[in-house]
C-alpha cells in the first residue's frame, strides 16, 4: 500500500482548502453534502458511512 500525504487547512467556516501531492482543491461543505473544486462530492450518511460521487 503506497504512503499517501495530504493536508487540510480551514479557510472558512465551511470551506478548507485540500494540499496534496497531486495538486490543490478548494472544498466546501453544506450540511451533509461536500462538495470541492475537483468535480467531486460525497454525502454523509448514518452510522460512519459516506457516499463518494463524481459530477
């Protein structure tokens, strides 16, 4: 399994702005819905679960 590095630093009270070694994403979260610069989005859902989508 490859070591993966990624840092998260709050740029708002809703937004964080995402710093890997691909590159950097802005994210921004409205209640369970996150949704980031990348065309991504996941769902928080009951009991520890998410649900990771592409847009």
């Amino acid at each position: 399994m490859p070591l993966v590095w990624r840092r998260s630093l709050r740029v708002g009270k809703r937004s964080r702005l995402n710093l890997s070694k691909s590159g950097a994403s802005l994210s921004r979260r409205q209640g369970p819905v996150t949704i980031n610069s990348r065309r991504r989005g996941s769902i928080r859902l009951p009991f520890g679960f998410s649900f990771r989508f592409k847009l």
